[in-house]
C-alpha cells in the first residue's frame, strides 16, 4: 500500500497505490494521483492519513479524500487483509525508471511524525 509515492520530476503529484492479490508481475492494484493546485511536495510538509475499516479504505492529503477503495465499489480491494507499513526512499525501479543525469544527489526523505490509532471494538 503506497500512500505517499513522490517522483522527482512530478513534484506537485503524490500517487496512491494498493497492491494486492498476488507476487509481482500478477498483483492486482488500485490507484489515484492527487495532485495539489499549487506548489509542490517538496518544499514543505504534507499531512497523508489512512482511514481503514473492514469494508473501506479512504486515502486523504491534506484532509482532501482525492479517493477511496472498498469491497463493492470500482476500486475494489481487500481491506480486511494485514497489510504493513513500510517508510522508505527509493530512486529508480519499474516506477518512474532508473536514475538520469537530472536526478539530484544526495536525496532525503523528512518525516515528521507517524501515528497509528486504532477504533476502539464497540
């Protein structure tokens, strides 16, 4: 589950992802682009949140929900499976390719804070 996927030379476009059902290449995927009306994702902090229910995910930026995904609607996904959270920099891969003579060195990833909450059973 990719909640925050910045390029490099896209810096205005956040990519959202859900990966599942399957080991790469047969992996099925849900995914929306968010992209903000000014500036970048660069320059300053962004506020990414995860809403997860048994029957839903909702993927917000900046308490916008450019998306959502859930077991009956056009972006179905299994959100009553484990899933991990993973914070990590990568540069190159399938997405967005390899590293070119644009790409700046050294790069670094800023993280604030994460929290996780969790619903109280009812």
């Amino acid at each position: 589950m990719d909640i925050v996927e910045l390029i490099g030379h896209q810096p205005e476009k956040n990519h959202g992802t859900l990966l599942y059902g399957g080991q790469w290449p047969r992996e099925q995927s849900s995914s929306e682009t968010y992209s903000l009306a000014s500036g970048d994702f660069i320059r300053e902090f962004h506020t990414f949140s995860l809403e997860w229910e048994s029957d839903q995910i909702r993927w917000f930026v900046d308490n916008v929900l450019p998306d959502w995904f859930s077991e009956n609607g056009a972006g179905s996904t299994p959100s009553d499976r484990k899933f991990h959270l993973l914070l990590n920099l990568a540069i190159g891969g399938r997405f967005p390719g390899p590293p070119d003579l644009m790409t700046s060195f050294p790069a670094q990833m800023m993280v604030d804070y994460v929290r996780v909450y969790q619903k109280r059973e009812s």
